[in-house]
C-alpha cells in the first residue's frame, strides 16, 4: 500500500481522539540529535473543524480485537484496514517534523492482537524514534487498558505525555457500550502512571539524570452525549480524576453518531457541542479558578445553563458576594469577578502596589468591563449599586448561544434555538427571540 | 516640563537612530509630533528635521536604560521595538519619559497611560512569532531547508533561538519577505543577511513533492465533517499567514 494512503487511513480513525497538545516539556536541542518541546506547547495549523494540530495523530494501526459500539474501528465496522511499520512511522514522523509541520508525534493503536503485543509494537516504534533518530521532540502515547504494568513504565521512560482513555463516564455505561473494557482495566495503568511519577520526581531530586517518566503528566479522554449522564456528575468524576491521578488534563468529546444502535443517539444527532464547550469552561474553572465541582453545580441544578458561562452563572446565584474591591481582594476572590481572568487578576495584583487602580486602569489592564462593570468597585467607582437586572442578564449572556452575528445556524447554539430554526424560524430571529425570553427569565430570578 | 512640538523626527530606522531621536526629545524637552523612518517618508505640513544617528549619544542613551530602568525595562522597549507598526517610536518615547522619573518600577505601572501601549506592542512581536513558529514551513532543497515568511513585525531575531536549537544538524534559512531580511543557518552557525531582489521558493523536486502531498492528505483528513467550523479556523489561524503555508496555500 502507498504510504499516502496509510496515513490518510490511519489518521482517519485517529481524529476522533480530542488532545493534540504539546504542552507540559521543556527540553533544550542538542548537538548531533533532533528537536525541542517547549513548555506552552505549539499549534502548527488548525483544522476546518477549528482544531489545532500540533502532532502527528495516527493510530499504530486500525485493525481492532474489540468491538465498542460507539467507536469506528469496532470489529464488525467495514472499513479498509492498515498497519504502520515502527520504520515507516519513524520515518515519517521525522520527515514532517524537519518541515516543521508537527510538534512530534500522538501515538495510538487499536488492539492488534492483544493489548501486550499492540505495545510492544509501539514501543519498537518509539524506540527507533528516540534512540536510533536521535529526536528529542514531544511525544504522546496512548496507553493500551489492559497491557501488562512493564510495559506501561516502558512507554513512559519513551513519551512526554501517556494517556488512558476513559472512554464514558460511568460503569453502567462502559458495561453496556464497551463490553471488552472495564473500568479496573482503564484505571489501573492511571493509578500505575501517576504513582511511577510521584517515584520519578524523588529519583529527580536524588539525580538529575535519572531518566525521565512521562514528564509531561498523563491526561484522558471521556464521550459526552452518548450515555444519560449529568454535567454534575461529569464535573465531579473529572475533579475525582485531576485530584486521584494528578491528571494534567481531561478532554470531553462531543458525541458523534458513527453507528445506528438502539442504545445510542440516533445517527445524524447533531453533536452536543454546546455542552461540551460548557464542560470544557467548568473545567477550566477547576483548573485555573479555584473552583469546586461542588460549587459550580449541585443536586438542584444538575446541568449547566446553556445561554450563560459557568463562572457567570455562579457569579448571579451569589450576587450578594459582590461588589469586590479591586484594590484590596485577594488573587481568588478576584477570578470570581465575570470578566477577570487569570492573566488580568495577575496583572491587577502587580500594578495596584504602584498606586490605587481606577475603571480606565482595568481597562488597559484587559478587564472585560462589559460583565465586571457589575461586580466590582475601584477608585472613583462604588460598584452598581442597583443595577438594571435586565442590564446585567444581557452583559452576562453568551452571544454563541444565541447565533449572534451569524446568518446560518452555528453548532454551538443552544438547543432551544436549534428547535426554533428547525421549525424554520430564520436562526437570526431564532436566537434573537429565545435571547429576550432567557433576559427575562434571567431578570426575573434574580 | 516639555512641550509638544510641531516637529517631525525622521531617523534611519535603526535602533541606534531611535535612541538618538529620545536623546533629542530630552535635550530640547520637546515632543515632536511624529517620529518616523526617514526611508519612505512623504513630507507634510509639519517642519520635519532629520536627526544623524551619533553613535555617542546612542550609546549614553542605551546605558541609562540598563542602569536606571532595569532587565525588565531594557527587554520590554527591544522587543517593541521590532514593532512594524507605524507610532512605536511615540508610545516607546512617551514610555522612556515617563519611566526615568520611576526607575526600575516603571514597567510594572500596567494600567498606565504610557506603559499600557508599549506591553501592548510587545505582546504584538511576541504573539506574531510564538504562531510563526508553528505556521512557517520548511522545504527541502538538496538537504537545505527553505522557508519563506510576510510577517508583520521583525520576527527573525526571536525565531533565531527556537530552529536553531530544534535543528542542529541541519542546514535551512529563513527569508522575511516584509523585512528584506534572511536567517541562514549553515555549518552550525547562524548569520542574517539582507534580501535583493525578489524572492520566489523555486519549485520543488519529485520526493519533496510526495511529502507535501502526504502532508495535506493528512491535514484534509483530520477535519470532522460534523463540527465545521471555518470561522474558529480563521481565528486561530490568521488568514495572512495562508500564503506560506504548505497545506492552506491552495485556498487563499
């Protein structure tokens, strides 16, 4: 088979894996090898779909033991079959890098065989790569649930970043969907990666030398919409995951319907972007906020708010916490403000020592007034003292939702506009008017 | 105190030439209206004066950046200084003035009126090659790697650290189109040189084209047909950068 078409085949039943991040490994070129990773990550080109790419995303090879209902590469899935050679992938992987075309290389696999084989293939592959190419640049393998915990450790002393793929968010729904994976055997390499970490920082600070596991951490990957989970216990599973296995990160992907079965969405269900896109705020909020899954959603609202952000939506519930002093708050109680991120709460805590800041100050700064307007006070401005709720409903809502600006019907637009337009309401109008019913609804709660 | 002049400084567009300009300001505690590169410039109502570049004064100038301004200060004014647009050399002289009275706490005045536009036009240069890094291409030339750019600002210097490290072993060279200006690494040793003419990438060979197709096929197939998104695409791809990029090119 010409190698062109390999790639195509093999990188089609790759795409559907979310992470393509380089980030998390900072490591200097040296003479006589090849490559670099430097610790932000780098995107070389994004997709028409949006979506960065960063590394060279294929599977070692599609031709699977198993057959999960909600994947393409299932056994019974008719679909033209290939296999990489550790030779031909290494090859590869350091032509495209030398154009700089990738960041380095996403090594996954279907089941060839048995897990163990599967990764010992890839890690003949890898091998070639870093020992006989002499690369030094990122790369992120994928765990085979299942393969033997020897195995595991040798991928990675090979790989920036390890993965296991956690595939859907409960028991019940893996036992029905994924009948040969089970939850023991995606969370054992997980506890076993993290725990090889924790012992590789010490052999670290012992000798410096001590060659390195994964050091850029290990994330996973869940499906969103093809089992009845909530958000909340979505949100509370990813919090349970970053503090359990010190995950670096949890990607969520949409669910995409690849196959017609009773017990999945019915094919052409459009994808729940917007959920996921929600998912993804929550978790940033976990990530870079200080936030709580138990804050961000609990027992009497279970899913997220699909015309408002997270954070702006715990921001209305809490009104009474607001207005905040921006001169004087702490760097937590200011990234609850709507309109304060990380960046600008940092930057807010620098200039302040030289000097009391004011509304024109927080502009520069990079304050979205727009939202915070409502929910601070700084010199020469005592905060809003009774806003227009209306106001404040309309500054807090997000444009997506609503297909603002946009003719067509965009994938992200809440379902209530979706329905509407499918009646065959222009979505413009749509939006417009599901957006006066949330103000009001909005206004009205508050 | 200074006052505003109804002057416009001309200066030959290199660093020293800038700090020679603020020498200038200083001197006559005068803000001219404008300082611009004198190359291209077209006269108008405004007295214009050309100021010669004294590698003295420059030098007086440069030191007190170090010793009263500090590392943070003398890295944020060189790195807006490769700022390609129009009015840097204001807001860096309106920032020089307001940060010798501070010293070495005046790059953190964030919010201020004067320190504002000047992180603004850093982040600009900074942001412009952290993208370039991913978005330029290489192409294969008898084992020479050959990359063309059009950015907008004077990237090269920051993209010099970063290939030169990723590449070590390999020969390739770097042409800023926008700038004149080439990066060539050869024999382990890095050098710029300055562009004549025009600059074209010659057409390629059998193999190189192979890699290339290989590499688009690749690009087109990644993309998931249910969650188009072109305008997400634009935003986190600029449309300018199409032009160099092997697997975009075809659709400017």
């Amino acid at each position: 088979m010409e190698l062109e078409e390999k790639l195509a085949i093999l990188a089609d039943s790759a795409k559907y894996d979310v992470a393509c991040t380089s980030s998390g490994s900072d490591r200097g070129g040296q003479a006589g090898s090849i490559g670099n990773c430097q610790a932000p990550g780098c995107c070389h080109t994004f997709t028409a779909d949006g979506r960065c790419v960063s590394l060279l995303k294929v599977l070692y090879t599609n031709i699977c033991a198993y057959d999960c209902r909600y994947c393409v590469n299932r056994r019974s899935n008719d679909l033209p079959r290939a296999a990489f050679t550790p030779r031909e992938l290494a090859d590869l992987t350091i032509q495209f890098y030398r154009r700089n075309y990738i960041e380095g290389l996403f090594l996954s696999s279907a089941v060839l065989v048995s897990p163990d084989y599967t990764m010992e293939q890839m890690i003949s592959a890898l091998t070639l790569l870093r020992e006989e190419y002499r690369f030094r640049g990122y790369i992120h393998a994928k765990a085979i649930p299942g393969s033997s915990p020897e195995l595991v450790r040798r991928l990675g002393l090979l790989a920036d970043r390890l993965s296991v793929n956690i595939e859907l968010p409960s028991e019940a729904s893996l036992g029905l969907l994924a009948p040969d994976k089970s939850r023991a055997a995606i969370l054992r390499p997980m506890g076993q990666i993290a725990a090889s970490a924790t012992q590789n920082r010490q052999e670290l600070a012992l000798y410096r030398h001590a060659p390195r596991f994964a050091p850029a951490g290990q994330s996973t990957q869940m499906i969103v919409g093809a089992t009845p989970e909530s958000d909340r216990q979505i949100l509370h599973l990813t919090q349970g995951l970053y503090r359990k296995y010190s995950l670096k990160r949890v990607f969520f992907s949409a669910y995409i319907p690849v196959v017609e079965d009773s017990r999945l969405p019915a094919l052409y269900t459009p994808p729940p972007l917007l959920r996921e896109h929600r998912l993804y705020q929550a978790d940033w909020m976990l990530r870079y906020y200080h936030f709580s899954a138990e804050e961000i959603l609990d027992e009497d609202c279970p899913n997220f708010d699909p015309y408002m952000d997270p954070k702006c939506h715990w921001a209305l519930r809490h009104f009474d916490r607001f207005p905040v002093d921006v001169n004087r708050a702490g760097e937590e109680e200011l990234l609850r403000v709507p309109g304060i991120g990380p960046r600008s709460a940092r930057r807010i805590l620098i200039a302040r020592k030289n000097g009391a800041l004011g509304l024109p100050e927080l502009k520069r700064i990079g304050v979205v007034l727009k939202r915070a307007q409502y929910f601070l006070c700084c010199r020469g401005y005592s905060g809003s003292r009774s806003p227009r709720r209306e106001l404040v409903a309309r500054a807090l809502l997000d444009p997506e939702a609503f297909n603002e600006g946009c003719e067509q019907l965009s994938l992200f637009s809440a379902p209530q506009v979706q329905q509407l337009a499918g009646q065959g309401v222009a979505p413009r109008l749509a939006g417009l008017q599901v957006k006066e019913e949330a103000v009001k609804c909005i206004a009205r709660q508050m | 105190m200074y006052r505003q002049a109804d002057v416009v400084y001309l200066y030959d567009s290199s660093w020293q030439g800038f700090l020679c300009c603020v020498f200038e300001a200083f001197f006559r505690r005068e803000e001219p209206f404008v300082i611009c590169p004198a190359r291209g410039f077209s006269p108008t109502l405004y007295e214009s004066r050309f100021i010669d570049t004294d590698p003295e004064k420059a030098d007086r100038v440069d030191r007190s950046i170090d010793e009263k301004l500090g590392p943070r200060a003398r890295e944020l004014v060189s790195l807006a200084f490769l700022n390609g647009s129009e009015g840097k050399e204001l807001a860096l002289l309106r920032f020089l003035r307001f940060a010798y009275p501070r010293g070495r706490r005046a790059p953190w005045f964030l919010g201020s009126e004067a320190v504002a536009p000047v992180l603004a036009l850093e982040k600009a240069v900074t942001g412009e090659a952290h993208l370039l890094k991913g978005f330029l291409r290489f192409q294969e030339y008898d084992g020479l790697l050959a990359a063309r750019i059009t950015p907008k600002h004077y990237v090269l210097p920051l993209l010099r650290g970063h290939f030169c490290s990723r590449f070590p072993e390999e020969n390739f060279l770097i042409c800023d189109v926008t700038h004149r200006a080439v990066l060539l690494y050869r024999d382990h040793a890095a050098s710029y040189l300055e562009l004549e003419g025009e600059f074209q990438l010659p057409p390629v060979g059998e193999e190189e084209a192979r890699l290339q197709r290989a590499w688009k096929r690749f690009y087109e197939t990644l993309t998931i047909q249910a969650r188009e998104n072109p305008r997400c695409r634009m935003t986190h791809c600029p449309k300018r950068y199409w032009e160099n990029m092997t697997e975009l090119q075809h659709l400017v």
